[in-house]
C-alpha cells in the first residue's frame, strides 16, 4: 500500500512538473526568445531554429510522461516486459511525432524516434 502511494505520487509530481515545464517554458522562455532578432538561422532560417527549441523543449515533457508512466506499472506488479515496452515504444512514438511535425520533417531526430519506439515494441512482443 504504502509502495503503490508513493509511486502515484511521484508519477503525480512528474506529472505537475511537466505541465509546469511545458506552459511556463512556452509562456515566458520561448515566447520571448523568439522575439529575439538574433536567432541563430539553422538550415537557413530562424523559424527552423524557433520550431526546434519548440518541439525540444516539449519532448522533455513527454520523456518526464513517459517516466511517470513507469512509475506508475511498477504500482501494479508484476510489471511486465510488454508493459514495459509499450511504454517505452508508445513515448518515442510520441516523441517521433512531435519531430516531425514539429519540425515539418527536417529534423533528422524523427527516423531515430520512429525507429527506437517500433523496435521497442516489437522486440518486446515478438
């Protein structure tokens, strides 16, 4: 009992402070970083730039997701391979599609995201 409140909360906290990252970080870093004249131009443009500390700094949040959603399997033992894998597989999914989105395909993070989240699962169900 007490092992399985302690990981809900903790996956609670990740939870928190992933918001917290995620709305603060946009509402008063990159928002007023991107008001900035001098942004480096990567691949030609600052907007590139602009869209890769965007979606960079939101997949931080779902990696701290994905975390909290260990903690949570692990409140509910036996905690399996697949499980496992499926939250491993399901975050860098979601990390892929962040990617490339985000960056509208130009960010060469997206085939390794894709890549480790279908290996991840498969390999833990096949």
């Amino acid at each position: 009992m007490i092992m399985e409140i302690g990981l809900y909360l903790a996956a609670f906290l990740i939870l928190l402070v992933g918001m917290a990252h995620s709305i603060l970080g946009e509402r008063y870093i990159l928002t007023r970083l991107f008001r900035r004249e001098n942004l480096p131009k990567v691949l030609g443009s600052s907007e590139f730039t602009a869209r890769t500390l965007r979606f960079a700094w939101h997949v931080t949040t779902v990696a701290w997701l994905g975390l909290a959603s260990v903690l949570i399997a692990l409140a509910h033992p036996p905690v399996t391979v697949k499980g496992l894998g499926l939250i491993v597989g399901g975050t860098f999914l979601i990390h892929f599609a962040i990617s490339v989105v985000g960056s509208r395909g130009k960010h060469l993070s997206w085939p390794l995201f894709l890549a480790i989240g279908v290996l991840a699962i498969y390999a833990t169900h096949a």
